[in-house]
C-alpha cells in the first residue's frame, strides 16, 4: 500500500518508520526544511520518497495528516480533493497559548471531518506521545489505527484478529500495541 504521509516532523516521521518497516511505501511531504525531508526519506529507505503535499496525497491509497493544528487550514488547501480518499488525521488542537478553542459540543475530530468533505476519515495517533513512537519505530510494535467510520476499516480475514465486532473500534494487522510509558 502506499500512504502519503503530510508533515513528517515527530509524529509524522515515526509514523512513516512504522510504515515502511511493515512494508508499505510513504510518500513524505510537507516540511519546513525540504533538506530535511530528504534525509528522513534516505534514513527510512527504499519504501520512502518525497514529494509535494498534492502528490502525496493523490498518488496514496491513504493519507495520513500530521502538522501542527494552526496550519492545517493551510494544509488543506494545498491537497485538492480528498473525495474518497482514506485520511488518517493525527492533529490535535494545540498551539503555542495551549489549547486552541474548539465549538461547544464538538470534538477536534468532529471538526477535522467537517474540514475534510467527502474522506473517508479516522483519526489516530494523536494520543501516543512522539517520544513513545520513536521508541516504538526501532521495536516490533505494529501501528494500531483506531477511531472512525467503519468504512475506513478493512474487513476481518481469516488470518487478522480485527473481529467483525470490533471492527468499527481498532484495525490491527498484528498483536496489541503496547502501552506507552
């Protein structure tokens, strides 16, 4: 599967590690040091590549977000349509005063699905610290997708121990995610 991964800082560069060491093919994007972005994407190997935002995304089968919230607006814009597409938003509302006001009643991810029309959205890795996926990226931990439409979940199989009850909760391709420290 290739997965654009959209901003590759702590969050997002763990994330892409975790991928890539499971097979998959990431397509960084969106950095403020491109230099960077092509040593994440030299550290990480054969399975990495960079590219812009819009092509990370239109070339993926998923699109994972990780920026800071106070520029995903600005991030949206660059991506085009997600119509369809599979994103995996890891944003929370932090900013430099702290937590950045949301509506009464709703959520962080209740807004980020209202910003992004028509994906089919999840949100996930937002509660793992970047200090605990950076431990996670060098140790046989899979990544755990959890929280979304049961649409963005894959159907059981005879050989994963993602359930038909439980589908809808947490996608897992393998054994538990351990708890962080």
């Amino acid at each position: 599967m290739r997965i654009g991964i959209v901003g590759a800082g702590r969050i997002g560069g763990n994330t892409a590690r975790q991928l890539a060491r499971a097979g998959h093919d990431v397509l960084l994007s969106y950095s403020r040091d491109s230099d960077k972005l092509e040593r994440l994407a030299a550290e990480i190997g054969a399975r990495a590549g960079t590219s812009t935002p819009r092509e990370a995304v239109a070339l993926a089968d998923v699109a994972a977000i990780s920026v800071p919230w106070r520029l995903l607006d600005e991030v949206l814009e660059q991506l085009g349509s997600l119509d369809g597409k599979i994103v995996v938003d890891t944003t929370n509302q932090y900013g430099a005063a702290g937590l950045e006001d949301l509506p009464i009643g709703r959520t962080a991810a209740q807004v980020n699905a209202e910003r992004m029309p028509g994906a089919r959205y999840t949100k996930s890795f937002n509660t793992l610290t970047s200090a605990f996926q950076a431990e996670a990226a060098g140790a046989p931990v899979p990544i755990v997708p959890c929280s979304g439409s049961a649409a963005t979940m894959p159907r059981p199989s005879a050989s994963s121990p993602v359930s038909s009850r439980n589908r809808g909760m947490c996608l897992s391709t393998s054994v538990a995610l351990r708890t962080p420290r």
